[in-house]
C-alpha cells in the first residue's frame, strides 16, 4: 500500500507550485489505521509541513477525486481560499504562494 508519511493508500499524489496534494484512503495513527479518516491532504514542500488534511472526509471517492481536481486548477484565490477554510487548516497561505 502506497504511504505517504501517516497518509496510506496513496491513490493520487500531485503538486501545485511549492503544495503538494494527496489523495489519501486512511491515516496510520501510530498503527492504529483508520480509514474513517480519508480524504485529501496538502502539504508544503518548502516548508515540510501538512497545511491541512481531511479535505473532503467521509464523501465518495469520485467527490473527492473532483474536488482534488478542482483544487488542481482553480485560481490562486481560490485555492488559498478553499485550504484556509479548511475544517484542518493548521496554517493560513496567501495567494502569493500559490502557483495558478
């Protein structure tokens, strides 16, 4: 199975300027796996760090699939403005930081 740091089942992984997005099957909380928690994950690769996960938790993996889609090709402002409202947001980005 695909991993990526605590994120298991891998089954889409791209990046967007310095982001890096993830679609994610369970989370791997020190061995306890817990598929409940799915979703999308972006993390900063200047920074290394996750700026939030659970984007889109629980909903069908084609929604999921769209919505990481979306967060592809959307503008700048929109992006940063989707993460930040994000549920799990841990840091707020500006749209200077984003590639369009």
């Amino acid at each position: 199975m695909t991993q990526l740091g605590p994120y298991m089942g891998i089954l889409r992984d791209e990046k967007r300027g310095r982001y890096r997005l993830a679609l994610y099957c369970a989370y791997n909380a020190g061995g306890l796996i817990g598929s409940e928690y799915n979703g999308i994950v972006v993390l900063d690769d200047k920074n290394r760090c996750v700026v939030a996960d659970n984007i889109a938790v629980g909903k069908p993996q084609r929604d999921q699939t769209n919505i990481m889609s979306y967060l592809l090709k959307c503008s700048a402002k929109e992006f940063a403005k989707l993460i930040n409202d994000a549920p799990r947001a841990r840091f707020t980005i500006t749209t200077d930081e984003v590639t369009s």
